[in-house]
C-alpha cells in the first residue's frame, strides 16, 4: 500500500492505495486530460451511498475499466484450459 496526499475540492487529504490502483488511476487522468486532484475532486463530488473516500475512488476506477472493456473487443485467451500445468489439473480434481 501506498499513501499520498491529494487536494481534493482544494483541501489536503491523504489516501492509501495499492500500486496498480494509483497506476490506474493515472492512466484514467491521462485518458481523460486531468489532474490527479480533479479526478478525485469530481469522485468526491459524484459519491452518493459511500463515506469512505478511498472506497468511492477504488470503485470508480473498477467501473471506469468495466465500461471501458465492454466497449472493446474481448481479451484474447492467453492459454487453452487443457494447457494447464499438470498439478493445478489434479489439484482441481480434489
């Protein structure tokens, strides 16, 4: 987990997130033309059922990448089923 500050609606704030979800989070602002502080800015202004900030954020960015891969083509299998390694066949069979 990572902990960084942000000014949200122009109040410093701090939230803990895990590396790829500030990574993700970066590409949404780079996708999108913002700053971190908007971005969050416009979560916080947007949230409605959540008290918890961090929560909205991680929330946010789940949809945003929901929506963003029903719009493309589906991901290509990296492995056939049957290409599995032997002991996670046998250990599915338990």
């Amino acid at each position: 987990m990572q902990m960084r500050n942000i000014r949200v609606n122009g109040k410093r704030t701090s939230m803990k997130l895990m590396p790829v979800e500030w990574e993700s989070l970066e590409e949404i602002c780079a996708r999108e033309h913002m700053t971190m502080s908007e971005l969050v800015s416009k979560i916080e202004a947007e949230r409605q059922d959540c008290d918890n900030l961090t929560g909205c954020v991680r929330v946010y960015a789940l949809c945003y990448f929901r929506k963003a891969a029903s719009l493309s083509e589906p991901m290509p299998r990296h492995r056939a089923p049957e290409a599995r390694a032997p002991e996670a066949i046998a250990y599915a069979a338990e």
